[in-house]
C-alpha cells in the first residue's frame, strides 16, 4: 500500500474532480468522471450497480484514477491499485459527496437503483503533487 503524501492529500481533499480508468473486456480504456473522497490512505467514489464503470471493476478490480487541482491542472496526482466495492453506506457516500461538491443532497434516483461505494488502496501513487 501507497502513503499519501500532503500534497496529494491536499489535491483529493480539495474536492477536485477525478477520473476513474478501467479496463473494458476487450482490453481497451474505460473513463469516467467522478467524486472523490480520502479515507486515510484510500479513495472512496460513489457509482451504481450495472454502469460499465462498476462492471469492469467487479470483472478486474485494477484502475487508475487521476486528480488533478482546479486551481493548477499541472498539479495532479494519479493513484493506481485496485477496488473493493460494497452496497454499504452507498447511498450516504452519494450524498456526502454531493454536499461536498455541490451543497446539497444527490438528486433522486430512479426506484431499484443501487449505490456502490468504490475504495481503492493505492499501490502505486505518481504525479506532480507525488
């Protein structure tokens, strides 16, 4: 497991947005825009059960994820590890994230979706801010 240096945490905790990679089943890259949290060492995001995104973890948990400081995009940090996923608390994490970034509650959802919190455990940490 990475540690997280100042200057990453810093980034992440600047509620900066970040983009999520994966790997699609026929090899090629998969990215999506997300928000993000620190938990210590390791970075919570908020998807739902059935996107592409949570499908090619549950299949290959590796990503990358990169964050990059609105204030100075050549300030970035880009994280590299892999995933848990858990139905646990997705929904609170949504909203905590949405509160974060936008000061209110996440919009409602349509009837039978399922939230996902995404933790990933740094292996690699790389970037300017790195």
């Amino acid at each position: 497991m990475a540690i997280l240096n100042e200057a990453v945490r810093a980034i992440i905790d600047g509620r900066n947005y970040a983009t999520v990679a994966t790997v699609n089943p026929d090899g090629s890259p998969q990215t999506s825009v997300v928000w993000c949290e620190r938990d210590g060492d390791d970075l919570l995001f908020s998807t739902t059960r059935g996107r592409r995104k949570t499908r090619n973890m549950e299949r290959d948990p590796r990503v990358s994820v990169s964050i990059f400081d609105r204030e100075d995009p050549y300030k970035y940090a880009e994280l590299r590890g892999t995933v848990r996923i858990t139905e646990e608390n997705g929904r609170a994490l949504i909203d905590k994230l949405s509160n974060a970034y936008h000061g209110k509650d996440f919009r409602a959802e349509p009837e039978g979706t399922v939230r996902v919190v995404v933790r990933l455990t740094p292996e690699k940490v790389t970037g300017y801010a790195a």
